[in-house]
C-alpha cells in the first residue's frame, strides 16, 4: 500500500521550493516523527538560520555540500545528524539543494543510530561517522534514485529508508520505556509540564531523572522543555493570524511576554520581533 505524500510548493521570482511529507512505516512509529525531501532553487547563495530543537534531524543530501557553521567552526557536509539542544546554527549552500530530511525522537535516534544520544548533543556529525558502511551506502542508494524537481520518487527513497531504518531498529539498543514515557509525556505538551509530575510518574529522583534524560535525549527534563517551547512559539510567530506576542507566551506556557523574550535571547539570539522579521522571502526559514 502506497502511503499518502504531502507537497508544498513556493517560490518567488527568482527563487522556488518544493517540499515532500511521508509518513515512516508502522514499524517505525514513534521513533521516525516523519520523512521530508526536498528541493530548492535560487540564483544566489542561500543562508539560514538554525535553532535549537529537541528532535535529532538526520539529512542525507544529493548534490553539493551544505556549509554547517557554529560556535566551533564551520564544515561541509553532504550527509550528517544534527543532535539535540545546542546553540544556534549557520547553514549555507550555493543556491541548489536536494535531500532527504528525517526527523527522529531521541528515543528512536538511540535505537537506530545506536549511540547515547547525550553524545551527539550540540553536534553535528558526518553520516558515515555515526552510522559508518551503513550511512555511506544510504546516501548513495537515496541519490541514485535522483530525478528532477517534480518528479522525485519520494515514495521510493522513503521505501527505502523504512527498509534501512527497520534493520537498524532491530539491531539496536531498546531504550527504556519508562524513559520513553516521560519524554513523550513532555513532548506532547510542547515542554508545558512541571519536571514533578515526571518525577511522580516515574518514581525517580530528580538527579536519576535529569541523568537518564540526559544519556538517551541529549537534554535534561528542563532543558528538553524549554527548547520544546520555544519551537512551538517559533511556529507560532510565523503561522496564519499574526498572533500578538503576549498570546504566543500564554498558549506557550510561558509566564509572560517578558519570560518569552527572555527565552528567545537566550536559546535563538534574537527577540521574537527580530526572528518574525528574519524570515526569508520566498523560500522556507530564517535569514542568517
């Protein structure tokens, strides 16, 4: 049975984008959140912003490098896994990008890629160097499949990372399902929950807590809530309705207007004005 594939397309004049959702197979739910390719054109050089998330993103790409800049320097990189947390993130690229992006839970990353997630936190890693033959031969199975713009065979190279992904899945470490209950317990409320109420569910101390978090998310419980809502207030500030700055704090679970700048300045370096503003015009994302 096919899955069901969702496309958005846009652009500018001189500048378009097209993006493909497909969901992972049964077998990998929970631990694949979604598969997305992706194609971009532009004339010119393109360059963003990357924040901190919770997620692991892993990216394989078809063409040429992406320039992956932070704190400690910049890499080009074609295939790679960006962990969780960290600070924000320069990419750029020389105006043609394809690729496939997967988004992993941390859970699923540590069963898949096989490492404590705690290890990749703040990072990112060459492909091959988390996943060695394996990650090598991905990116070039998924590129062979390549075709233009508006004809990838998405549903093809997403078949072909259920299959991948299904062998590493079974191979892997079992992440522990109490942990993996409190993760998601938190994730489901976009980091809008007392750290005491995991503490409850688990029976844990706070440190035992924080420590386990820690090894398999990459993040401890508060800092895993505070990235999760800054995301959700990102996708807030840059939906429909032009929603006011205070609403974005309420339904964020922040205390106030001024406890979300705090927060922005603090995890995306900018107030939430100035990345409303930064957005780019014509393609997806945020201007460097």
């Amino acid at each position: 049975m096919r899955r069901e594939l969702r496309v958005e397309r846009g652009g500018s004049a001189d500048a378009r984008w097209e993006m493909t959702d497909g969901a992972p197979g049964a077998g990998l739910a929970g631990m694949v959140r979604t598969y997305r390719g992706y194609a971009e054109r532009s004339p010119a050089p393109v360059a963003r912003r990357e924040f901190p998330e919770a997620h692991v993103l892993l990216v394989v790409g078809f063409g040429d490098p992406l320039l992956v800049s932070d704190a400690a320097g910049g890499h080009r990189l074609t295939s790679f896994v960006a962990g969780p947390g960290g600070g924000v993130r320069r990419t750029e690229h020389s105006g043609v990008q394809d690729g496939v992006e997967v988004l992993l839970s941390p859970w699923g990353a540590y069963q898949l890629l096989g490492v404590p997630v705690g290890e990749l936190a703040g990072r990112v890693v060459d492909l091959a160097g988390v996943l060695g033959r394996v990650g090598v031969d991905l990116t070039e199975r998924l590129a062979g499949a390549r075709a233009g713009i508006r004809a990838c065979d998405w549903e093809g190279r997403f078949a072909l990372l259920d299959e991948v992904f299904a062998g590493l899945a079974a191979r892997g470490p079992s992440p522990d399902p109490d942990l993996v209950h409190a993760y998601d317990r938190l994730a489901g409320r976009h980091g809008d929950l007392a750290i005491g109420e995991l503490l409850a569910d688990t029976g844990w101390s706070r440190r035992r807590l924080a420590d386990r978090f820690r090894a398999q998310t990459g993040l401890t419980p508060k800092a895993a809530a505070r990235v999760l809502r800054l995301s959700r207030a990102r996708g807030l500030l840059t939906g429909s309705g032009d929603r006011s700055l205070a609403s974005v704090a309420a339904a964020c679970g922040y205390y106030d207007q001024a406890h979300l700048h705090r927060d922005f300045r603090a995890l995306a370096g900018c107030t939430p004005t100035e990345y409303r503003a930064a957005q780019l015009s014509g393609l997806p994302g945020t201007g460097a």
